[in-house]
C-alpha cells in the first residue's frame, strides 16, 4: 500500500479524496476537505490529508490532526470520526499505513474513531483491538451512542404513531405560544454562538473561538454541508441550531437555548423543521446528534438530551474512540 500524506490536496486527488469520503458507509463530514478549515480555525492544530492507495486504487482515507506550537508539531495526533474506508476489512491495514507514515513523522500516539454503527461498529473495534489499539471512549467525548430516524416514509408519517405524541404536543405547544421556526441567517449564528458559550461554559468545557466559528458558519453556507435553523419568540431568537449533511445523513451538530424559563421547549421547533427539511431534500435518515453513553449519570448531559429521546429511543452504537502509542 502507498500513503499520501498532504496539509491540502487539489485538482484530481482532492476530488478522488471527496468521492471516496462521499461513498463510504462511514464516511462523515469531519473527515471532508472543506472541514480542515474548521478543525484548523481554533489555532495549534494542523489538518493534514492521509490518502492509502493499492495498485492505484483509493482503499482509504484520513483527516488526521496534529497539535502544534510555534509551528512545531507536538508527537501526538488525532482523527475525528475516522479514518475512512470503504469496507470493514480494510481498517486494519490501513490503520497499519496510517501508523507507520505516522510515526514517521513524529507522532508518538494516534487516537482514532471511525464512524460506524450499529454491528458495524463492534466489528470496527474489533479490528482496532487487532492493530493494538486501546478504547479510551470519555462520557464527556465525541458520542459513541445516537438515536436516528428514518425519513423514507410518506409525507404524512414523519411524526405520526403513538411514539410521536410528546412531539407533536411540543410542537403545537410551541407553535400556540407565538413561537416560530425558521431557516437561518446571518445574524441568527451570531445567537447561536452566545447561547452556546453560556451552554458550554455551564458543562464546564471549553468555548470555541471566534475564528472556529467563522469558519463553520462557511463550511454550512453550502446547502449539500449544512443548514442553521432559528426558533423566534416575542421579537428575539430564543433557539437555533445547526443540522450537518453528509450524502443521504442529516445530523444535528449542535445547538442551544437562552437559559431562561419559557411556557414551552425553545428547541422542539427548531429540530421539527430541520427533520422536515432533510426529508424534503432527499435524506434518507436524520441522526440526533449523539446521547449519554449507557450508565452516564451526568445530570446535565441527560438533562440536554431528554428531549431527543420524545423522537426515538432505540440507542445505536457507534465506534468508540481508541488510541495507540506506535513508538515501542
């Protein structure tokens, strides 16, 4: 296998890289090119674009980031939602190249976390154990649990059942209280980033810089990348948050609320519209965004997602994070 390994790649190879991103069951949008701008913005990281080819053929692929200071880059590295292939059995030996280019290069440890689910994602760490890798999977990390719907059913279905009753009397509670949902703008991602500092600060994480905001709020200027979705409430923007697509999955990447007491849930609207949009733009499935793994007891966590569980409840496992050292 031969290994490519670029800080950017153009013309050719970098269409070759989207195309095999695009066409993976795994595939995701923090493994695209367009998102290097973003886990680039916040400073001290440095994307680089890891292709593994065999007799000129594209067997996988990686966004790998590495932490940096005064442009020397430290000996660890990570790769957010990857690396990517196309077929299960070829995540070992790439994983074998992706380690030895690696280490060629300085890195001392690689955390990985290919996105696949359900049996998939067993299987997934399986191989990963094989390679000697260890799961490092943190309640507070990337999620590893998520609830998904289905959008293949007819116009009139998407929030029908029994199952569906709290959202469809969230939403009518909303809707009877003045509030009103919409497509973002401008101004609303300047909302978002102020309720979602307080929301991150509250968890006690750490809040995005503005430089990582601009460059998401590019990277969802495309509408095949993402949409923003706003809840207005007696002249204010009380909700907004910001839906991901990657091919036929629709994701809810993030949003937040004004931290004050309402006569309805600020977010049901926002996420109605978002699941309604991505049916109507040919999504086949709408990931929630992620919740608590099982056993989590962090109240705030399963605060945040109490609301997810009023849309499906069947819990799909994704690949935990793993991580190596490749020096001995």
């Amino acid at each position: 296998m031969r290994v490519s390994w670029s800080p950017d790649l153009a013309g050719r190879d970098g269409a070759a890289f989207d195309e095999f991103v695009l066409a993976s069951p795994a595939g995701h949008p923090s493994q695209t090119r367009a998102w290097a701008n973003v886990a680039g913005a916040g400073g001290h990281v440095t994307p680089n674009m890891v292709v593994v080819s065999e007799s000129g053929r594209v067997v996988g692929t990686a966004l790998l980031l590495r932490a940096h200071v005064a442009c020397v880059g430290l000996p660890w590295a990570w790769i957010e939602r990857g690396p990517v292939v196309r077929r299960l059995e070829d995540l070992g030996p790439v994983l074998q190249c992706l380690g030895r280019e690696a280490r060629s290069r300085g890195v001392a440890k690689l955390r990985v976390m290919p996105y696949w689910d359900g049996d998939d994602a067993q299987a997934a760490e399986r191989a990963l154990r094989a390679e000697g890798y260890r799961d490092v999977q943190e309640p507070d990390g990337a999620h590893a649990t998520t609830l998904r719907l289905g959008l293949t059913g007819g116009v009139g279905r998407l929030f029908s059942g029994s199952s569906m009753d709290q959202v469809r009397w969230r939403t009518r509670q909303a809707e009877r209280a003045g509030a009103r949902a919409r497509r973002g703008t401008a101004p609303d991602w300047v909302c978002l980033k102020a309720m979602h500092t307080v929301l991150m600060r509250a968890q006690g994480k750490r809040v995005k810089s503005d430089a990582w905001w601009r460059a998401l709020e590019h990277f969802a200027a495309s509408d095949a990348r993402g949409a923003l979705f706003a809840c207005d409430y007696e002249g204010r923007v009380v909700a907004a948050c910001l839906v991901l697509r990657h091919g036929t999955l629709a994701t809810y990447s993030l949003g937040a609320s004004l931290d004050v007491k309402l006569p309805f849930s600020t977010a049901i609207l926002p996420l109605v519209t978002a699941i309604r949009l991505a049916r109507n733009t040919g999504c086949a499935s709408f990931d929630l965004g992620g919740v608590p793994m099982e056993g989590d007891r962090d109240p705030k966590r399963n605060a945040i997602a109490t609301f997810k569980y009023d849309f499906d409840r069947r819990r799909v496992p994704l690949t935990r994070e793993h991580a190596r050292w490749l020096i001995p």
